[in-house]
C-alpha cells in the first residue's frame, strides 16, 4: 500500500477546514509529519477511501487530533474515520486519541471522561504549538526565525504586510492553489520579487496590463528570471509546482530607508483556480 507514516493525523468536519488548515500549517512548519487531506490530494486521488483512511487512522499515525462538532458527529466520512480512531483507542495502551472541541455534541464511543481542548481558546497556532508539546517536541529547539510566516487562503484576496519580516514570505492560497511569494527592498517605488520558495515554478512581469483582469494568456509571460521588479502599480504573474497562475498587482510599498516608518507592502491578488492563465472572469472582484 504505502511506507508513509504520520506523526498526527487530523480528522475532522468541512465546516471547520478553515481553522484545522491552519494548524495542519503550524504543525508542517514544525517538521511534524501531518496527515491533513488538503496536503495528500495527489498521493490520496485512486486509492479506496475506505480503506485508506483505515490504514491512515488505524496504523500509519502516532496521534489522531478528533475535531469535534455537532458536523463531525452527523457526517458520513468523520463518523468513518471517528469510528476507526475509537476503536484503534480501545486497544492502544498509550494515549492516541486527542479531542478538541468547538462545541459540547456528545460523541458515540467517546468516554466522557477524556480530557480535552475548547478550539475557541486556542488560535491555531497555539493549539499547534499544544500538540507539538503533547507528542514530545521541544518549542525551544525552533529559531525564532522559523515560525511560520503570514497567510491568507481565499482566491482573491488584498494583503498587508511587514516584508522585513519572516524572510519576505507571504502566502496566498492553499493546496495545488498555494503560492508562497518572497519578496525583498528594492526601493519606496518598486520591490524584489523571487521563485525560491518551494511551491513558485516560475514568475513574471504582465508589463502591458493595468488591470488584472486584462490578463488572458499568462502562459505566454516570460518566467525564466529568478526574481522581477515590479513597480507601483504593475502585476506580477506566479505559477506555481502544479501548474496554475496567480497575479498580484502592487498597490503600495514603503522603504524605511526613504522616509517611512516600517517596510510594508500592499498588494491585491487573484488565483485563477479553472488552470487557465485567463482572468478576465475577475472584472467585478476587486
């Protein structure tokens, strides 16, 4: 079947993807080997859900994190995985179950004895940073330098941020959607922008756009430099390891060197999410 072994695993309702994407994020960051669905699309695609997710919770995993909600009880596909992590619970002799609950919904076959989190007092991170403890990570052991760096994970979207700060990393998206940009200073009237992030294949200046939706073939945009310079105003083109583009245009930029306060960087974006390098469909989004 599979040789691939998870520290944690996390199961889980879609209501609440939002919140356990990001501590799947926290928890990756940590080199923790996690299994979330959203990272093992590919790697999950053919296999029988049935029995995958029995070798996923019953055997592959040291820790199973049960995320619960009235959602996770009534759905099909929690209550199968509920199901499989209960019962591998019934005969580990060491803890293996870890609940966290976002509301009271009684759970069939969970002793009401057990110990557990309330996720609406913990932030992902936090929570993230509670199981690291839990399964014998030393928080101590990580650089300051290596906490993870800030995210927004819809399809549009407009962004504010410090890019002094963690590396210049920003990251939009998620999944085969993900695109972590890396930007550094080049002046209060244009910025670095480079493809050394693991998810960029490639980037690109849309030089003849003024409007992000004026972009209708970005496939044909020259990727073959490592880093662009945008200036105000103009769009920068990703494409990312699975083959989809993402434009950002530069709205503002701040230099601390020329006369502001911080380093910071504004900038919209789009994902095309359909695989095309077209986005006239985002006329009306911004």
């Amino acid at each position: 079947m599979t040789n691939k072994t998870f520290q944690v695993a996390l199961s889980f309702a879609g209501e609440q993807r939002d919140y356990v994407e990001e501590v799947a994020h926290h928890l990756s960051k940590r080199s923790i080997p996690v299994f979330y669905d959203g990272y093992e699309q590919t790697w999950l695609w053919g296999h029988d859900g049935l029995e995958i997710f029995e070798k996923i919770f019953g055997e592959m995993s040291t820790f199973a994190v049960m995320f619960i909600s009235s959602d996770y009880v009534k759905k099909r596909w929690p209550t199968h995985e509920r199901q499989i992590i209960l019962e591998r619970a019934s005969r580990e002799t060491s803890e293996y179950v870890i609940p966290v609950r976002f509301d009271d919904t009684p759970v069939p076959g969970l002793p009401e004895s057990i110990m557990y989190l309330k996720a609406q007092e913990c932030t992902p991170a936090e929570l993230a940073t509670i199981i690291a403890e839990k399964i014998g990570m030393d928080p101590r052991a990580e650089k300051a330098s290596d906490i993870p760096h800030p995210r927004m994970t819809s399809q549009v979207g407009e962004v504010v941020f410090d890019y002094s700060n963690f590396n210049g990393r920003y990251t939009i998206g998620s999944g085969t959607t993900k695109f972590e940009t890396q930007w550094s200073k080049a002046s209060n009237g244009s910025i670095h922008i480079y493809n050394d992030p693991d998810s960029i294949h490639g980037v690109a200046l849309a030089k003849n756009e003024t409007f992000i939706h004026e972009i209708s073939a970005a496939e044909e945009l020259d990727y073959t430099s490592r880093a662009r310079t945008p200036q105000l105003n103009q769009i920068v083109v990703l494409q990312n390891i699975h083959g989809f583009y993402a434009a950002l245009q530069i709205l503002d930029i701040k230099d601390d060197t020329r006369e502001n306060d911080s380093d910071e960087l504004r900038f919209r974006y789009a994902i095309e999410i359909e695989g095309s390098g077209n986005f006239q469909s985002y006329e009306d989004k911004f």
